[in-house]
C-alpha cells in the first residue's frame, strides 16, 4: 500500500503546503503512537499550526486519518496504470514491481496505517474497504483477466486467485527487514510466479 506525501522518506522534500505538512506529520505520529495515542493537538504542535487552522484542512481525527489511506489507494491506483500501459504481462508484473520497490518505505508506512483501521468507524472503514478492493485487487485482477485472454495465463484457475497468489508472492518486498537485494530478490519471485520452482 502506497500513502501520499505524508509517508515521504527523509530524503524526498515535504510539500510545502500546509495540508501536505499536516499529512506528513500525522502520518510520523500515528506509526509512532497508533491511532489512540495521537491527538489532534500533538499534530497541530508538530507542524506548527493553531488547532483551529487544522480543522480548518481536516473536520476531526478520523478524517485526517482517512486522508493518508486515500493517498495510498491514489498511489495503488498509479502503479496499476503504469503496469496496464504496459503490453504484455511480464513487463507489467516487472513495471508494477518496480514501482513497489522504489515506493517500499511509503508502502510500509501504508501497511502500518491500515493495521489501526480497526479504530476507524465502521461505515467508514468499510467504504475504505471498497475503494481498496476496488482499486488494488481489483485493478490487479482486470490485468490477469486480459492476459489469460491473451493466452499469456491458464484459463484453469479464476483471475482473483491468481491476484491473490501474485501478491502473497509480493508481500516480502515491503513488509518487515527490506531485503538485501530487493531487485534480485523481485526477478526471484517473478520468475517463481510465472515459471514455476521446478526445473524445466
């Protein structure tokens, strides 16, 4: 899961905009305290900005928190586009991988935001869901869907179970201890997906 500029690496320069600064910082706070240990008071004093210049950006805590998981979905979006503009298969998976990887730290952050949706209201939270199905496991599924009508893809198994099998494969790549060698470590996964681990 990607977040928008809150989750940027040290190394990328925040927006300068106060929405951005708000984003940025509250995302910082919510991995470091979760989504019960954060106030909104604590994310005005981070950025710099009265509370009521914070509300005047986002109506409560549940808002701001939604913003950052709605710039990941943006993000998840944008990485299935780049893949689907490619024209075969294994020149998707190899762009949508790519830009996992050099988007792995935001796609962490991500991660640890969604595990706090939990304290989100629920119809809210379940909204949150849709897009995210919609989106991620959806978009991924459509891009199986026209490469087993290529004939790149058995037809035995549904799209969604090989979307499913294509991320527990992915999952590596940007949860816990990066790896050594994330782009070796992506071609090895790769080609277990698409060749099978047994010798030909």
């Amino acid at each position: 899961m990607s977040v928008p500029p809150a989750s940027q690496p040290q190394s990328q320069p925040v927006p300068d905009t106060t929405r951005a600064r708000i984003q940025h910082e509250a995302a910082r706070l919510f991995v470091q305290g979760g989504y019960h240990g954060v106030s909104m008071r604590e994310v005005a004093q981070a950025v710099g900005v009265t509370k009521p210049a914070l509300y005047h950006h986002f109506a409560d805590k549940e808002a701001l928190f939604l913003s950052l998981l709605d710039g990941a979905v943006g993000g998840l979006a944008r990485l299935v586009a780049a893949a689907s503009a490619q024209h075969d298969l294994r020149t998707q998976l190899h762009t949508l991988i790519d830009g996992l990887i050099a988007s792995a730290p935001e796609q962490r952050v991500g991660l640890q935001l969604a595990g706090e949706l939990r304290h989100i209201d629920p119809e809210r939270r379940a909204a949150f869901e849709v897009a995210y199905r919609r989106v991620w496991m959806g978009g991924l599924t459509e891009l199986f869907e026209h490469a087993a009508a290529r004939g790149e893809l058995r037809v035995d198994l549904p799209p969604a179970t090989l979307t499913r099998a294509f991320l527990a494969l992915l999952y590596p790549l940007v949860t816990g201890t990066p790896p050594a060698d994330p782009q070796g470590t992506a071609r090895a996964l790769l080609a277990v997906y698409l060749d099978g681990a047994t010798p030909h």
